[in-house]
C-alpha cells in the first residue's frame, strides 16, 4: 500500500522532473515515446525507487499502469546509461540533487519538504502552489523545520 508521505514524495519528484525537461507531468507519466519524456520517466522511476518505499509494482501505477517488469527494464537501463554515457550522467546529477537530504532519507516527513519563514523550496524553485495543493488533496500537514527541530 502507498503511504501518504511515499505518494507525496511521488508527486514532488514528478513535478521536479517534468518542470526540468519542460513537460507536462501527465505526459511524462503517459505513453509518449519522446526523447525527453522516455528520458525523464527513466529518472523518475529510479528516484522514486531510491527516495520512496514503493514497490515495483506501486512505482508501475505511477506510470499509466506500467508492469513491473518495465519499470525493472527502466531502472537497469538507467545503470547502463550511468555507467557509459557521460550527458545522462551529468543531467541525472543536476536533477537527483534536489532530491538529498535527510528528509528524503526518512518516511515520516508528511510531504517530504519542509517550510522556512512560509516560504517553501524544494530543489531549487519555489513550489508553494504545488505544496498547498498536494498537502489537500491528500490531507496532509505541511510542517516547519523549527516544527520538527522542536521534536527532536
């Protein structure tokens, strides 16, 4: 089962990606067979699988109902352009550092980001209209880090 958080994380990286190669997000997660969107549903994929506790097959659903399978051929094909070609490399390294830091490394952040002096970033662009949006329609708290500094 996708947690609320995983599926939020989902969203902000698919949001990232597609602004990045200038897409829309439902294209990227559709069928089209573009360069930049096979591109960018590659590195998706992979990101979601590191960042997220989804399953192949939840990371599938993500993807206008992707198997498994195909989304195992994304993530090997992934490594391969990583190891060989120098350009992937380099646009996957400008893309997956938005995506660092410990509260992409822990499940219990309710959105994945947080909020400094009411203004949000996530990589490096303000996306405090995406916030809103996702954290009501699925329910969720944005919280701050003085928030979760007072937790600790």
């Amino acid at each position: 089962m996708i947690t609320n958080t995983s599926r939020a994380k989902v969203q902000l990286i698919l949001d990232h990606i597609a602004k990045y190669f200038m897409v829309d997000v439902e294209d990227l997660v559709g069928t089209a067979r573009s360069k930049p969107l096979v591109t960018g549903r590659r590195m998706a994929m992979n990101i979601i699988r590191a960042k997220t506790v989804c399953t192949l097959e939840e990371i599938g659903s993500f993807f206008s109902g992707r198997d498994h399978s195909t989304v195992i051929f994304n993530l090997n094909t992934h490594d391969d352009l990583m190891t060989y070609n120098k350009d992937y490399r380099m646009v996957y390294e400008q893309i997956s550092i938005a995506f660092t830091g410990e509260m992409w490394d822990c499940e219990s952040y309710p959105l994945g980001y947080t909020l400094t002096n009411g203004v949000d970033y996530f990589g490096f662009y303000k996306i405090k209209k995406h916030a809103s949006k996702i954290a009501s329609e699925l329910n969720l708290t944005i919280i701050s880090i003085k928030d979760i500094r007072k937790a600790k």
